[in-house]
C-alpha cells in the first residue's frame, strides 16, 4: 500500500495522506494551508475520516493547514515537542506513537534542519520531513539548525532503517517523488561516505538564501496556521475578503455590537458552547461544517429572522473557519456581514471553569458571562 503524496508547486512542499483500508481513518503529514480545498477533496473522494494532522516541523517556506483542517474535520493536531508548535493536541516524543485504525505511524526524532524536527515511520515507508531530501537534505543554517545533528540523524537513524525502506521526502525541487534508504545511503552526494567533518564542511558551503516567507510562516506554523490577524493596526480597520463584507477583529465586532449596529451570531455547536464558554448576547446557530456541501435551510431561517433591516451581522466560531462559509452565506442572503477573526478562546487564566460557562471571553475583551 503507497501513501497519497500530494504536490505543493509554490513551496515544492509534498503533503502526504496516509489511512486504514478497512476503517478508512486517515493520517497527513505536512499539509499547506493553499492546499486546504484540494486536501479535503482529497478526503472526500477515497471516503476518508481524518483522525491526525500531523507535522514534521515548524515550517519556513509555508504555512501549515493543520488547524483548518482540525476545525473542518475534527482532526486532532500532533507535532514534535521540541519545535515550539504549542497549539499541538499532541506533543510527540521520539518513539511516539500515532494510531489510525489498525495502521500505526511512529515518530522519530531527527534534529538538524531543526532542534525538534521529525520523521515518522509507517510499515516500510519513512516521511523525511526537511532531513532526508532525495540526493540532498535539509538545510541546517538557522532555526536551530545542527549540521553535526543533522548528520547523527542521516547516518545513525535514517540509515539503520532497512535498505527497502520507501523514502518519502518534505520537499522536491527536481521533479523527484521517493527513493529508498538503500539508494540514499549509497549515493546521496551530502553524506553517502562522508566523515562528519566532511558534511560539516558541505553545508557551511551551501550559502543558500533566507526563506522569503521565513518571518511570516514560522510564527503563523507555531499556532497550527491559526495565524492571528487582527491585532495592532487592523483592530478597528475592516479588511477586504473574498464574498463577504470583510475580517473584522474582535475589537471593532464588540463595539458595533455595543452600539446596537451588529447582531453577534455564534456558529459553534451546541456542544463547544456547553463545553468551552457562552457568549453573552450572541445568536447561537450552528453551521454544520463537514462535509459541508448542503444547504442548511434551519440556518437560512435563523439568521434571516435574527437579523433586523439595516443591521450588519458579525459571525465567530472556534477559530475563524465556520464563521467565513458562514458569512459568505449570510451575503447570498442579502446581509451585510463580516467574520470576526481569532474567534473565541478561553482566558488561560480560567481554565478551572472551562465547561462550567464561566470565565470565558472573545480574545482580549470583555464580552464575557458573568
């Protein structure tokens, strides 16, 4: 059985799609976040449940999709523990192991392109991640980049692997799709023979140059790709969005809403809002978000009826997913609405009263019970 590998031509990013044949409960790896659509097709069309999104890395040259498609899905989210990804449900350690019906996936920890850079193991296949490329291997020039580690992790992990290990690699630049341990022990031209001081040398020498989405991907991939728009400058600017009125933050939605010129919709589920907090004042309507294809007339009606004449409506949901299908609906309604973004998240400082309807609030505001 091969895995599906999936082709990223902006970043040459492969996204690896992994699953059970009889429970049909199914693993990614890497996945981007402009890929979002053509994965959930992807999940769709061999009739997939997606169990874990999980990473190899924080990445430098995209942003994940994990926490899109953990808020579509369902998915849990796992990542290594040592690359600071802390929005991760799972924090894997070397020898971890992920479990999918009756297939299994085992984490193997391989520092070098990163301190907490990972491989995962699936029956004779090794996901390389940024550390074994075919004919090549990551780069180990910043973001706690070791080449000495890098070359302990080729030499005394990868390689003591079977020799017909498939090897499925993070990224491609040559139009390469796998390759075997075997093959890559004998004749990757970075570490096939070479002593540790020789490989230390080839990659000095490398001079490769910085990540051009480096600033902007690393932060955004430490929070599952939730990255978190709205902050300074845009707190009270509405900004443009494709089939809707605009992103709005929390900050300009709560005082439209104190204004009495927003009506506040909540999309979550009954069951997020009795678990992790209500939010006073808004309208609950839930937007059934997977598989997403029909229609929801109970919806249509709702917001229809809760939205007087004249009056815009702001849309929030966990973390800023439902509430966009939400409100490009609302607009084929004819309303004027906007997507809150960050969504709703709880006060770290309340973690005690979490289901307990208590203590909970939109990010940095006060609209909060009690």
């Amino acid at each position: 059985m091969q895995p599906i590998q999936l082709f990223d031509p902006a970043s040459s990013t492969y996204t690896y799609v992994v699953f059970d044949q009889t429970t049909r409960d199914a693993v990614i790896i890497d996945p981007v976040d402009e890929q979002l659509e053509r994965d959930l097709a992807v999940l769709r069309q061999y009739g997939l449940k997606l169990l874990w999104t999980v990473e190899t890395h924080a990445h430098a040259d995209h942003i994940t999709s994990a926490g899109l498609l953990a808020e579509h899905t369902g998915a849990r989210t796992a990542a290594p523990s040592g690359c600071g990804i802390t929005t991760a449900a799972v924090q894997l350690e070397d020898g971890s192991v992920l479990r999918f019906g009756n297939e299994e996936l085992k984490a193997l920890h391989t520092p070098g392109h990163t301190s907490g850079s990972m491989c995962y193991r699936w029956r004779d296949h090794v996901f390389t991640g940024d550390t074994l490329l075919i004919s090549g291997c990551g780069r180990t020039d910043f973001q706690s980049g070791s080449a000495e580690a890098m070359y302990h992790s080729l030499t005394q992990v990868l390689f003591k692997l079977p020799d017909a290990t498939t090897v499925w690699p993070g990224h491609d630049y040559h139009g390469h799709t796998h390759s075997t341990i075997g093959a890559e022990r004998a004749s990757n031209p970075r570490v096939a023979g070479k002593t540790l001081e020789e490989f230390m040398a080839i990659m000095q020498a490398l001079n490769l140059p910085r990540p051009k989405r480096m600033d902007e991907a690393v932060p955004a991939n430490q929070t599952s790709g939730m990255r978190h728009d709205a902050g300074g400058g845009t707190a009270h600017a509405v900004l443009p969005a494709p089939g809707y009125a605009g992103d709005i933050s929390s900050t300009l939605a709560y005082a439209w809403w104190q204004a009495g010129d927003a009506v506040l919709v909540d999309v979550r589920t009954d069951a997020e809002r009795e678990w992790v907090g209500f939010v006073p004042g808004a309208i609950a309507l839930a937007w059934k978000q997977w598989p997403g294809m029909a229609m929801n007339p109970g919806f249509d009606s709702g917001l229809l009826a809760a939205v007087p004449p004249g009056k815009k409506v702001v849309l929030l949901c966990r973390s800023g997913v439902r509430s966009v299908a939400a409100a490009k609906r609302a607009t084929e309604l004819g309303l004027e609405a906007y997507n809150i973004l960050e969504g709703f998240e709880g006060d770290p400082d309340a973690q005690a009263h979490r289901g307990n309807k208590g203590g909970w609030r939109l990010r940095g505001l006060p609209w909060r019970q009690g």
